[in-house]
C-alpha cells in the first residue's frame, strides 16, 4: 500500500483526468509510476553495461559489433 500527497494542482488535474476518461486516479497514479520504473530500470542497467564495458578499458566500439550485441547484424 502505498499513500502519497500531491500538490493541488497536479490533484486536480489527475481527478479532472479520471472524471473525462472514466478511469480512477489510482490506474492513472499506477500508470504513471509503472512508466517511470521501466525507464529507470532501463537507465541504470545501461549504466551498469556502461560502467563494466569501461572497467574491461575499453572506450568505443565499431559499429557492426553493436549490432551485433543487439541482434540487427542481418
């Protein structure tokens, strides 16, 4: 459970959101929050690739082994 206060503004928007579309705040706050955590998740496990690419001493790549590592070498 997870309980937080926003600031009037952004409350009322949220609850002028949710009455337009039918929805809750809640599946709006939900939303919200389930977007930021994968962009977040996403970031620091870039970081983390990053940091150990770096720690291996490297500092750059071609090109083609990229792709490679991403699976678009066709």
């Amino acid at each position: 459970m997870l309980a937080l206060r926003l600031p009037q503004e952004i409350e009322e928007r949220l609850t002028a959101l949710a009455k337009k579309t039918g929805r809750t705040k809640t599946f709006y706050a939900t939303q919200a929050i389930l977007e930021k955590i994968e962009d977040l998740e996403d970031y620091y496990a870039g970081e983390a690739a990053y940091r150990e690419y770096v720690a291996e001493g490297r500092n750059s790549r071609p090109i083609d082994e990229v792709w490679k590592d991403l699976g678009l070498d066709s």
